[in-house]
C-alpha cells in the first residue's frame, strides 16, 4: 500500500468547515443583537433541522422509512411533562432523561416493527404512533385527553428570570442541533457509517459481506428515538401546554420533517439543511393562504421523487461535484 | 344476548374493513405498490358521492353509478401516469410519493369542503332492522354492507382464477420481466389493476360515507384499518383479508361496548398483538 493514503474531506469540505464555524458563532451570539422574533424562529429552525438530519439517518441511510416519528416526539414530551409535574424534577435534567425513557420505549417496539418491510414498516410505525396518542388520552395522571401544561413554578427551576430562560432554551436548541448533527455526522463517518451506506445501497449484498444489519438497524432506531425524544421534550418546554393531538401530530412532527429532507435531498448530509430553508420561505411566503402551502409542499416532493430522487442536494452534486459535509473515503496516491 | 350482538355487529363491520383492505391489497399484490394515499383515496370516493348526490339528486347508494367509474379512471391514470414511473427505483419513491399524494388529496378536500364533518343519507335503509328471534337484530345496512363485501371478493377471486386478464395479472405479480417478454403490456395491466383496486376503494368510500361521519382528515385512519386488515389475514389472501377485517372489527366492537374509549385502541392493540404472535397473519400467500 505504499504511496496510498485515505483522505477523508475535500477542499470545499475544509472551506465549509469555516463558513459553519462562522455561522455557529453568529447564531450563538444572536440574542445580543436581535429580537426575539428571532430567537423563536431560529429557535424551532433548530429543532426541525434535527429531526429532519433524523429522519434523514433512518430512512435515507438505514431504509428504515418511519411514518411514526411523532411517537418519539410525544413521548419525549408527557416523559417532560410527568416528570417536572409529579415529581418536582428540574426540566433540564427532565429533558435530559426524555432520551432514555424513548430508547427505552423504542427498543420492544422496533421487535414489532421491524417484522414489516418496507413501506409496511412506515404504516406499522404510524399503528404504534397512533395508538400512543389514544393510550395517553386514557391515563389521568397524563391529562387524559385534555392534556398538561407548565405551571409557573417549574419553569422557575429552570431560571426565574423570564428573558434568562428564553436564552437558556435558544441555546439548548442551538446545542441540540449541534449534537445531533454532530452525532448523525461522527455514525455516518465511523465504521457503522460504512455498514448503514452498504445496507442503503444493498440490503441482501452487505449482510452476504457481514453487516449484521439487523443490530446495525436497531441500533440506528433506538438511537434516532432517544434524539428525538429529547427534542419533543425542549419543543414542548417552549409550548408550554402539550395534548395528545399536539404531541403526537404525524402532520407537525413527521410530515413536515419528511418533505424537508425529500425536497432537499435523501441520503445526504447537506440535504436536511437546504430543505429547511426552502421549507420555511414557502411557510414565510404563503402563511396567508392556509393550508396551500401543504399542497404545493406535496406537488414539489411528488416531483422530486420522479424528476430527481436525490433531491435539490444530488441535483448540485451531480452538476458541480462537491461534498461540504464529506463523509467519503477518497483514496489518493 | 347481548355479547352475541356485539359480535355480529363486529363480524359485520369487518365486511367494510375487508372493502377499505381490498384496494391496498390488490395494489401491492400485483405491483409490491403500498399505497400511503389509500385512505384518502377512500374518503375522496365519499366526498365525489356527496357532490354527486348534490348534483344530480341521485340517492346515496344510486351515486355509485358516477363514483365507481370516476374512480376508476381517476386510479387507471394515477397509475399510468404517475405511479407507473416510480416502480423501478427501489423502495422510496412509490411510499414517499403516494404520501404526497396523500398530503395534496387530504389539503385539497379541506380547502374545497372544509374541516366540517360530512355524511351521506341513504334513507330508511340506514335505520331498518332485521329481527332473528332470541333477542338478536341486524341491521339491514350492515348486512347489505357486509355481502357487497363478500360478493365483492368472490367476484374478483373469480376475476383472477378464470379470466384472461386475471391471469396476466398473476403473471405480473409473479415475474413482471417475464410476463412482458410473452407480449404483456405492464403499465397497462398495472394500471388496470389500480383502476380496480379504486373501483373497491369507491365502494368502500360510498359505504363508510353512509355509516359513520368523515372529514377531510379521515384518511390515514381509514389506511391504518385498511393495513391492518390486511397483515392479520396475511398478505395476498384475499378471503384473508375479509377475516382480518372481522378480527380487527370484533375487537373495536367488544371494546367499545366496555368503554367507548377503547374502542380505536383496542383495534390496534390487537393488531399489534397478532404482528408479535403470528407476524405473517393467517393465511399468508405473497411473499415480499
């Protein structure tokens, strides 16, 4: 092998590596210098591109296509909820323990699920969603069907200053983002990362290779359930008041996040990030015409998927060849 | 006697499960197509009936005459047109774009009809019953409900043993490649074979629109029954289907006559449990 070496980013990769580092550090220091108008928008942007990057790492790299992403989402939530609620628990260590209680929930149920192929697998995982939202409407202590809100005292825990915690929460959700990503990064680039790009490519040719695709994918399962309980759990710490229709919305939580990471590019890392921004300047454009911007959202996925099934993202690379988020192995002489 | 009627009531809702199963069924028996839009599909086939009941002053039941075919040509040129060209790309495509499609019918009917909940009328039909003695009754409706399923499945059972085209599409289904090489055209069969699935899905969608109130978000539930339906009686069997519509129907029934909150969750809780004992349902027969 001499005279070989393994390079893993490119020049663009590098360069974008500042423009992120820059970005990072303007958004952190946002508060200083604007509204909070700002700060809330950024704030749910934050929350969206991680579950899309999400989304992203179960369907578009493990096959694992869930319609039932809410499930994660609501249970992070009532865990949030319940917690602070019954117990007096701070909702920083609440948040923190909502990853658990979802992996723990996510572990028997991907034994369920993980029977079904294909797109069963998605109805399957939307039956388990669906069937949280009318099990929490049941028990009381959860609100029952008219839900929970956030007493006064409990956000106090957090800080009692008003301005203090609205800047406590936008950096939380700046620090998820970056973790998630961080994490959807670090998998896909480690030997996993090399596992979960055979199965996408191939199912039956990486297991005949010696990918243990089951574990591989169960991994990747109850891993993306933690992440998004934790993130159900800051949304709703945001919203104050949580139902069963909210937490548990397959509209709010999956549908939205699906036509992101589709319209911006499946199976890349760079696709959750440009179908955020399109996703939000179509809300931005058409708020006024309600329920319009859902259709064109559809009409605009339909097309992609039969035009250019890697999404905006894999039309660019396929144009100019650039990786700003490489997890490639180049092997260079 | 009362358990007794509660289990006819289920054993005969199950016949308009087997109907919302049908469609699903046929789709991913011929062309491995799982269509996400389905549900809505079948709630669009409601709302066609009321329009045509408002237009033309035909009865509920008499719109079937404009909705079956509607639907049917609406499901030859969604396949032929749109649905035909995702079959060849792996699994993503057709799943992610019926869900579209599913997200523009469900917004579609709310922007034309509103969120208000609908219904059809179909008459003194609705309401007649038929007393067996012994303190049973059934509901003329239901029944009428439960042998249009029955005749409906042996129909089309009868379509794919003893017709030509019945065996073009069991061709297709088992090697497409093939089957076209012997002068089958596919995307012709196929869209054939999706017409049909929504000539069920028009019925299934004119027969709830009588029953129970819908609206235009009544869909992925109709899917979730649907799906249901199909994995406890096994995939590709269609009498299957028919008895996975009653088991999941009989447990909402029983249920719901204990407490009227458990009536959806129990469906799914049986569901889930057959997926967990018997993950290939009863009477499986496609493989994927």
């Amino acid at each position: 092998m001499d005279g070989f070496r393994i390079e893993r980013s490119t020049r663009e990769s590098r360069g974008f590596a500042v423009v992120l580092l820059l970005g990072g550090v303007t958004l952190v220091t946002l508060p200083y210098w604007a509204g909070p108008g700002t700060m809330r928008l950024i704030s749910e942007m934050a929350y969206y591109l991680a579950l899309a990057q999400l989304w992203n790492l179960l369907a578009g790299y493990a096959g694992l296509v869930s319609v039932g992403q809410q499930a994660f989402v609501g249970i992070g939530a009532y865990a949030l909820f319940y917690l602070t609620s019954q117990f007096g628990m701070n909702p920083l260590l609440a948040m923190a323990l909502a990853g658990p209680v979802a992996a723990a929930i996510a572990l028997p149920m991907a034994l369920a699920v993980f029977r079904l192929r294909g797109a069963y697998f998605a109805i399957g995982t939307w039956v388990f969603a669906a069937a949280f939202e009318l099990g929490v409407s049941l028990i009381q202590p959860l609100g029952a069907g008219s839900g929970m809100s956030l007493t006064p005292a409990i956000l106090y825990a957090i800080t009692p200053g008003r301005e203090a915690r609205a800047l406590i929460i936008y950096w939380l959700s700046l620090a998820i983002v970056f973790v998630v990503c961080a994490v959807v990064y670090l998998l896909l680039r480690s030997r996993h990362g090399l596992a979960l790009t055979a199965i996408r490519d191939s199912e039956p040719a990486s297991a005949s290779l010696g990918v243990d695709t089951f574990r591989t994918k169960l991994m990747i399962y109850v891993i993306t359930a933690a992440l998004t309980g934790v993130i159900g759990a800051l949304i709703f710490v945001q919203k104050l008041r949580l139902s069963p229709e909210a937490g548990f919305s397959v509209n709010d939580w999956t549908v939205v996040v699906i036509f992101m990471v589709v319209i911006g590019g499946i199976g890349t890392l760079e696709g959750p990030f440009i179908g955020l921004l399109i996703y939000f300047a179509l809300r931005e454009f058409l708020a006024d015409y309600g329920t319009w911007y859902l259709i064109l959202l559809g009409v605009v996925a339909v097309a992609i998927m039969l035009l250019a099934q890697e999404g905006l993202w894999g039309l660019v690379v396929r144009r100019f060849d650039i990786h700003l988020l490489s997890v490639r192995r180049h092997l260079l002489r | 006697m009362d358990w007794i009627n509660i289990l006819i009531q289920g054993a005969l809702l199950g016949g308009l499960y087997a109907l919302f199963a049908v469609g699903l069924s046929l789709a991913f028996g011929i062309m491995r197509l799982v269509n996400i839009a389905h549900g809505d599909l079948i709630v669009l086939a409601a709302y066609l009936a009321l329009m045509t009941v408002q237009t033309t002053g035909l009865g509920a039941l008499g719109s079937l005459v404009v909705v079956v075919p509607a639907m049917f040509v609406l499901g030859y040129l969604l396949q032929r047109g749109l649905l035909n060209f995702t079959l060849s790309g792996g699994l993503l495509p057709p799943l992610l774009v019926t869900f579209g499609i599913s997200v523009i019918i469900e917004n579609v009917l709310l922007q034309e009809f509103g969120a208000d909940i609908m219904r059809l009328h179909a008459g003194a039909i609705e309401t007649a019953s038929l007393r067996l003695g012994g303190g049973i009754a059934v509901g003329v409706y239901p029944l009428l409900v439960f042998t249009t399923a029955v005749a409906a499945i042996a129909g089309l059972q009868l379509l794919f043993d003893r017709t030509t085209l019945g065996r073009a599409f069991r061709a297709t289904s088992d090697d497409a490649a093939t089957a076209e090489l012997m002068g089958i055209d596919n995307r012709h069969i196929y869209a054939v074979a999706m017409g049909i699935a929504m000539v069920f899905t028009a019925l299934a969608g004119v027969l709830m629109g009588i029953r129970t109130t819908f609206d235009p978000s009544a869909g992925p539930v109709r899917l979730i029954f649907a799906f249901e339906a199909v994995i406890i009686g096994g995939l590709g069997s269609l009498w299957g289907t028919l008895l996975g519509g009653m088991v999941l129907a009989i447990a909402q029934e029983v249920a719901g006559a204990v407490s009227p909150n458990w009536q959806i969750l129990a469906g799914h809780i049986a569901f889930l449990v057959i997926l967990i004992v018997r993950p290939s349902g009863f009477f499986p027969r496609t493989r994927d």
